[in-house]
C-alpha cells in the first residue's frame, strides 16, 4: 500500500484550507452584500429575535454588520488578516448560531414539531432555511474558521507579499 508523504499530505490540507477560505470569503462578502442592500429587510429579521431593544443599536447593527461580514469575506480572499478576519467571524458566528437555536427550539416548542422540520428565516441572507441544516453548516463555518485562527490556509496569503520576507520571523 502506497501512503503519502506527511509532506504531500500537508501540502494538501493547506491547500484546502486555502479553498476553504475562499469559499468562505466569497460567501460572506455573497450574503453580506444580500443583506446591505435589503436594511429594510435585514432590520425586521434581527427584531424577530428580541435580543436588541433600543432602536438606535438595532438600526445601527441592521446597517453596520452586512458591510462588516462583505469586508471581512475581502479579507479572507484576499488573505490579509486571514486570522483576525476568522476571529471576528467565529465571534459573530457562535452568538448567532446560538439565537437561531434558541428562536428554533421557542417555534418547536409552540408548534409542537420537530426541530429539523423548523424553518424560517433567520436573516443569513440566504431566505428561508431548514434549521438543522443551518447549525451544521454554521458549526463547519466556525470550525473552518479555528483552523484558519489556529494558522492553517496562509499559501497565497497577500500578507506576506505585501510586508517581505523579514516579517515572517517576527
């Protein structure tokens, strides 16, 4: 049995995570521009959970967060502060992924349905969506983003480019 090289195998898995990154940067800056550009929208879905109360804070997430999430998917395709960007981004994730459960179970629980037959909108910016299916793939967004967090995916990253090679030690 031919088994590949540690090498060959890492140089895989940077190169995945380097897609990986990608699809992740075009997806937020996809579903950040989605939201940008329908406040309206966006504004009545954040209201639904009831987390935020004061009007000037919910128009000022409705209108800055959108912009933020596109910037960020900038920056992870572009790969400058790839682990920054994922930082922020597992930070808006898991507060979010946990306000969708808890909005989904409070539905469940009214409806007298299973969770995974839950759907609605829960202003991902993709409309409508099955609820089980939406925390799995925000548990693979977050844990894409550790690795990314933890180093992994820095081929092709414009930082290095931009600040030389000395800065690689430092």
């Amino acid at each position: 049995m031919n088994r590949a090289s540690p090498v060959r195998r890492a140089g895989f898995r940077e190169g995945a995570f380097v897609l990986l990154r990608w699809v992740i940067g075009a997806l937020m800056v996809y579903l950040g521009l989605s939201k940008a550009l329908q406040p309206v929208q966006f504004l009545k879905l954040i209201r639904e959970y009831e987390v935020v109360a004061d009007p000037l804070l919910l128009n000022a997430l409705a209108g800055l967060l959108p912009w933020l999430e596109a910037f960020l998917g900038v920056l992870l395709i572009s790969g400058v502060a790839v682990r920054g960007s994922a930082l922020v981004l597992v930070t808006m994730l898991v507060p979010f992924t946990a306000a969708v459960l808890r909005r989904a179970l409070a539905i469940q629980t009214s409806l007298s349905i299973p969770l995974c037959a839950v759907r609605f909108d829960c202003g991902c910016g993709l409309g409508e969506v099955w609820i089980c299916q939406k925390l799995v793939e925000n548990a693979l967004l977050v844990a894409v983003s550790v690795g990314l967090i933890a180093g992994a995916g820095r081929r092709l990253c414009a930082r290095h480019r931009l600040l030389g090679r000395e800065s690689r030690s430092a």
